[in-house]
C-alpha cells in the first residue's frame, strides 16, 4: 500500500493549533509545555488534532527537521477511510496535543535522574 503525505494544511486535513485552543480554556484543555513540544525525539509518540475530521491520532516521531517542525508517520487506526497507519505527517510543536515519551527519551532522563535500565 502506497503511503500519503498529510502536512498541516492541506486540501483534504487541517491540524489543529492546540496553543490556541488551550488559550481559550487552559483548564479544560491542557497541553504539554513549548518546551516538551520542542523537543521531541525520533520514537517519541504525540497525538495531533484533524481539525476537518475530527479525529485524534498518535502519531510515532520520526525526524526534527532543520526549520524546527517534525516528520511522523500516523500509528493509530484513523476512522477517516482517506487516512491510513503508516501515512506522513509533518506537524509544528503547536500541533501536539499529547506526548508520550518514546524509548529513546526515557532512557535519556532515566540517565540524567541516576536510574539505569534493568
């Protein structure tokens, strides 16, 4: 099966910008911090907003890019029948709605607190 590329905005999906939504009822509707959100890692989960289909969907991390957006591929089952696992995704760190730190990351703060892997 031949992936597609899904950006930001395109004609058929729009992310959301969570920083908007959560600055309108930041009780409501948490998000990570800008810092987290700047720093995600290859293998590192989030879970992006389809504003035009109403759909959240974990997305597996899979490069930084230069200019400070990332490159991911969709690992959830989208209801959505033009989106499949598998597809790319290129998002902002104002798209990211949830994190879920990926093996890489854990084992990097398990070295920084003194904890090792066992």
């Amino acid at each position: 099966m031949k992936h597609k590329s899904v950006t930001s905005r395109t004609a058929k999906h729009v992310l959301a910008n969570v920083e908007q939504r959560h600055a309108t009822d930041p009780k409501t509707f948490e998000i990570p911090t800008r810092e987290e959100r700047e720093d995600l890692w290859p293998n590192d989960f989030v879970k992006l907003i389809f504003e035009d289909i109403g759909e959240r969907l974990w997305i597996a991390v899979l490069l930084r890019n230069d200019d400070g957006s990332y490159t991911g591929s969709i690992v959830s089952q989208p209801g959505d029948p033009s989106l499949n696992p598998g597809d790319i995704v290129r998002f902002k760190p104002e798209h990211v709605a949830d994190i879920e730190p990926g093996r890489w990351h854990k084992r990097r703060d398990e070295r920084c607190s003194g904890t090792s892997l066992q």
